[in-house]
C-alpha cells in the first residue's frame, strides 16, 4: 500500500498515511486533529546492485568528452 506524505497548515507536523491509491486525494488529518492539511510531493531513491553474474564495466561515451555536444567543439 502506497505512503503519501502531508503537512499540517495548522501546526506544521509532517506526517505519512498508508492508504489505497483510491484515496489518494481523499483529506488527511494530522495527528494532532486538524484538517488544514496538504499533500506534498514525495520523492524515492532506490539504490543497489544487481545481483548474480558478472557485472559489465559501463558503457562509455563515445567520441570526445562529452558537453553539451559530444565533445566535438569542446576539445
């Protein structure tokens, strides 16, 4: 189940509710009881490595250095 983050207007607690995304826009109050609440944008990090095999060095660029051009004027 999805965690939306909110902050209280009221008190300005922020706080996370695990619902369905069917409500998703439905209003939260924060913990403290009020309802001037608004839901923030929240964003995820997912770090890692892939597991088994060997891993394959990065593909590397191409051509020059890169830059705004690929490195053909920037050299």
């Amino acid at each position: 189940m999805p965690r939306y983050d909110y902050r209280c207007r009221a008190c300005g607690t922020n706080f996370e509710l695990s619902r369905p995304m069917s409500e998703s826009a439905a209003p939260a109050a924060c913990p403290d009881g009020h309802d001037d609440t608004v839901k923030l944008l929240s964003t995820v990090a997912v770090t890692g490595t892939a597991r088994g095999g060997a891993s394959a060095p990065p593909p590397q660029p191409a051509g020059g250095g890169g830059g705004c051009c690929g490195g053909g004027c920037c050299s």
